[in-house]
C-alpha cells in the first residue's frame, strides 16, 4: 500500500533512540527523508542516520538543538532548509520528565520539564507551520504520555504541560485547516524502549492493569504514526489517539 511519503521531508525530533528511532526507520521505508533530531544523544543520531541511509537510500540529516529555545529552533529550521529543504511533517517525541511528586520539587525545578514538553511544541509550530500552511500541505502529530489525558502523581509537572499541548494543538488545528494542514496527538501508555528500568514485580503489577496483558512495543507505536503521516488519513485532524494497550478508556 503506497502512503505517499515517498520524497517527503519528515522531521522527527528525539529520532535518535527509542520511538523516535522506530518512526524514523518506518518512515525512511516508505520512502521519506528523514530530518533526524537530537539534542544530547550525538553517537546514537550518528548510528542511527547511517543505518537509515544503508537500509533505504533516503535522504538523512541529523541536527542537534534543543526545542525549549526559539532561536536553536529557528536555527535547526535554517540547517534543515539548506541540508535537506523544506519540511513537510513533524512528528515530536521530543520530552522531559522527573518521576517525583510534586510537593518534593525545589521551587523552579519543574521549569525544564514545561519548556521542553510545553514550549517546545510552541516553538516548532511557530517556527515551521508558516511554510506549510503557504504550501498548503502539511502534518504535525504530537506524542503523549496517555498521563497527560489521566493524570499520574508521579508524572505530574510532564503531564500538565502536555495536556497543555492537547488543547493548543486542538485550537491550532481549527485555525490552520484551511490551509490543509492536520494536527494530531497520539497519546500513549507505557512502551518498552529498550531501557526501561523497572523491578520485575513491579513491571508484573503493572501489566496487570492493561488489558492486552503487556506493555507496548516501539512496533506499536510507529504503525499509527505511519497512518496519520500517509495520505489516507487527510480527513483526521485535532484528534488525540490512544495507543495504550486498553489501559484508560476515555471516551
């Protein structure tokens, strides 16, 4: 089944492992070019840029900056145009969380995790939603934790600003359908990427509250991503889709 993303420019931010890695290789195979983002993890774009490139013959362009500030932002925007052109889709993986309780913060200790999980989104839609509402073209799907639709005391700083991104991308995609351009989060429950670091009992407990009975893989994961990027899925904006393995059931 062709997607039609064959030739496009696909930017994927925190592409260099884990989810962002899986999209950018199940992109990359349907013919994408890939705009591989880091921002810390330098070894692992590399490798992960050259596999890319071996295996399928596209486009790569790894580039490093972080999404919490404006002007590293418009500066990935400047590399990426003259390194690879234009961007057609983004898909954010990027994030930040502490896993702590809210009362066992230190006062502005929770302002990473808001920057880069809030105004990050901000950032990349200020930045390269213009040239595609100009081409009236383009998609922006947003990745989730699913604790920013439930809630988790835990993860509570992270989730307040990512349900923060739910509604300005719901707001978002109202003003710039006319333009053709979708904007959708995919919202998740908790994946195995490979370095999860979780006591077995308590990795037990909690696949007992899915009911799938496992957690998720990065394989599932990137299939929905694929549809929303492809050319069957031109009708689906300001969605949030739960990939989750039937852990909440909001309706």
């Amino acid at each position: 089944m062709d997607l039609g993303l064959k030739g496009k420019n696909v930017l994927i931010t925190g592409a260099a492992k884990g989810i962002g890695r899986g999209i950018a290789f199940a992109a990359a195979s349907e013919g994408a070019n890939i705009a591989l983002h880091y921002l810390s993890s330098a070894e692992e774009a590399d490798h992960t840029a050259k596999e890319i490139h071996k295996a399928f013959g596209v486009g790569v362009h790894p580039v490093k900056g972080d999404l919490a500030n404006m002007e590293e932002v418009k500066r990935i925007k400047t590399e990426l145009d003259e390194g690879l052109g234009s961007i057609d889709c983004i898909v954010n993986n990027a994030g930040f969380a502490k896993v702590k309780p809210f009362f066992q913060y230190e006062m502005d200790e929770w302002k990473r995790e808001v920057d880069v999980c809030f105004y990050g989104v901000l950032n990349l839609v200020h930045t390269f939603m213009p040239e595609m509402m100009e081409k009236q073209q383009g998609k922006f799907i947003n990745l989730v934790g699913d604790s920013a639709r439930t809630g988790n005391k835990n993860l509570i700083i992270s989730a307040a600003a990512r349900n923060g991104t739910i509604s300005f991308l719901k707001s978002i995609a109202q003003d710039v359908g006319k333009h053709n351009v979708q904007c959708n989060t995919v919202s998740l429950g908790l994946v195995d990427q490979g370095s999860l670091d979780i006591k077995e009992a308590t990795l037990e407990r909690i696949v007992k509250q899915y009911p799938l009975k496992r957690i998720g893989k990065v394989d599932d994961v990137t299939g929905i991503i694929l549809f929303l990027l492809s050319n069957h899925a031109e009708w689906i904006t300001g969605q949030v889709i739960s990939v989750n393995g039937g852990h909440s059931m909001i309706g």
